[in-house]
C-alpha cells in the first residue's frame, strides 16, 4: 500500500510538471534553450535569459528557436543593434525553414533603429524570391502563427503585406513618388485601410488632394476592408480635414513614368501566374529583372 502511494505521489508530480510546462509554454528538459524560456517567461528575468539563449546556441541547442527568441528578448530590451549583429552571424546555423522568419525579424529590427536602407533592401530581396518562386519553400500558401493562433497566408497577401512595407519605408526617405507605386500595387493585391490612410498621405505630400480625397474617403465611408477600425478611420478623417482644394496636378499615371507602369503591370502577371517553381525562374521575371530597382527611383 505504502508503495502505491509513492508510485501515486510521484505521478501526481509529474503531471503537476507536465500542467506547468503546458501553463507556462515552457519547454521540458533542462537544456540551455529550456533554462532559457524558463527564465524568460516564468522567472521574467530577459538579461539571463539572453545569457542562457546563447549558451543554447553556442550548444547548438534548438539554434532556430533561440537565434529567433533571443532577438525578440533583445529588441524587447532596447538591444535591436546586438539582435541584428546575432542574426547576421549566426543565422547560418539555422535551417532553411527559419530563414524567411528571420528575415522578418530583421526587417522589425531595421524598422526599429531606423536602418531604412537595409530594410528597403531586405525587402525587396523578398519580392525577387516570390518572383522567382521561392517563397513558403515553393508552396502558395504558408502557416503563420499570431497571438499564439495558427492561419493560413496566401503568397498575394504575402506580396501585399511587403509592398505595405517597402511602402512605408520610402515614405521615411520622404519618397513619396515611389511610396505611392507600391502602396497603389499593393492596395489592387489585397485592399487595406491603413495602407490606404499611407496612400492618402503621399499623395498629400505630392500636393494631389483631390486623389487623396478620394483614397481617404473610401475609408472614412468604410468602402474597404480594415476600415471597421475606428483608429484607421479617424486618422483617415483628420488627414481629410487637412485638404484643401486644389487644381489637378499630373500623377504619376499620367506622365514620367512608363517604366514603372510596366513594372507594375509585370508584377500583376506574376501575381496571376505564381506557380512553386524551385530550379527555374518564372518567365515574367526575365521581363522586369532589369526593371525592378528603377521602383527606387
């Protein structure tokens, strides 16, 4: 009887320990990575953590993880400099499947300490990689994880998603020629409200108002998805507030700019087209491969 209880008591314990892990999203064992999510999410100790993090890696312990986790507990820290540095270096230690994770770790980061050209870079190297069929490992859709929530991404979302941000990112090069390009081929991909509001304000600063209130009343007027945010509108609203009325001004559309209508007119045959080639490049990239980074112009 005396043993049975034991034997009860021991796993009574064990499942205690098995609940805590599940509780606490803490891994079991007690590797360097394990010690380091424990001091991360149960102790809430990231200095140590970030020690224990490269221990892990240094130990070739769940290098994909830790590389990844490491520099969320830096920028999280104020270290994004050291974060990008961690990455740059040791990321060849992690397999394929974390790369593309990485890289939009960097392009966080970059955002972060205002490194605009290196994020402006990084993302269009992400735009030739769908162009050449090598995105979500040559799949067309790839599982993404928010809030702790699994969902599909389709490759157009996915090109949206990076237009938004190379968008946002010559806007802070106050470029706002080449911001309204991207947003605009963005906004035909997958139609959003605050990319919309970005939109607005370019053309703003462009001095086109009449377009801009356009842009923006579809969203004051919820004519466009995300618009069911009331921060999305309100901020639409108060860059209405700010027009004034103005004669038309020749957009980009109409003049100086042919090339670029090309490109984007090549990037919507890429979108109809996509297929998972892994060894050679679609057609329609041999066509704007030389036009690609006259976007930048």
């Amino acid at each position: 009887m005396a043993s049975s209880k034991r034997r009860g008591g021991a796993g009574a314990v064990g499942d205690k320990k098995d609940l805590f892990h599940v509780v606490h999203k803490v891994p079991a064992g007690d590797s360097p990575y394990v010690r380091a999510k424990h001091l991360q999410l149960v102790e809430k100790d990231p200095e140590m953590a970030i020690v224990w993090f490269w221990k892990a890696i240094n130990s070739r312990d769940r290098v994909d993880s830790a590389l990844k986790d490491m520099a969320v507990v830096m920028k999280q820290q104020d270290r994004s400099e050291e974060a990008i540095e961690a990455i740059r270096s040791f990321r060849h230690l992690c397999s394929k499947q974390a790369q593309e994770s990485l890289d939009n770790l960097l392009i966080d980061l970059y955002k972060k300490c205002g490194k605009v050209e290196e994020q402006i870079e990084l993302l269009k190297q992400k735009l030739k990689m769908i162009y050449l069929g090598e995105a979500f490992n040559g799949k067309a859709t790839k599982t993404a994880r928010s809030h702790g929530k699994k969902f599909q991404v389709s490759i157009q979302q996915e090109t949206s998603r990076i237009l938004g941000n190379l968008g946002w990112a010559y806007m802070q090069q106050n470029n706002y020629e080449a911001a309204e390009l991207v947003y605009r081929k963005a906004q035909t991909i997958e139609p959003d409200a605050n990319r919309a509001c970005n939109l607005g304000l370019c053309l703003i600063k462009q001095g086109r108002h009449e377009e801009a209130r356009q842009v923006l009343e579809d969203v004051v007027l919820r004519r466009i998805y995300g618009s069911d945010d009331e921060k999305v509108v309100a901020r639409a609203e108060q860059l209405l507030s700010e027009l004034n009325p103005s004669t038309h001004v020749s957009s980009l559309l109409d003049v100086g700019l042919s090339v670029s209508e090309e490109i984007m007119e090549r990037l919507d045959l890429v979108m109809n087209e996509w297929t998972p080639f892994r060894s050679r490049r679609l057609p329609v990239f041999e066509e704007i491969a030389t036009l690609r980074d006259q976007i930048a112009c």
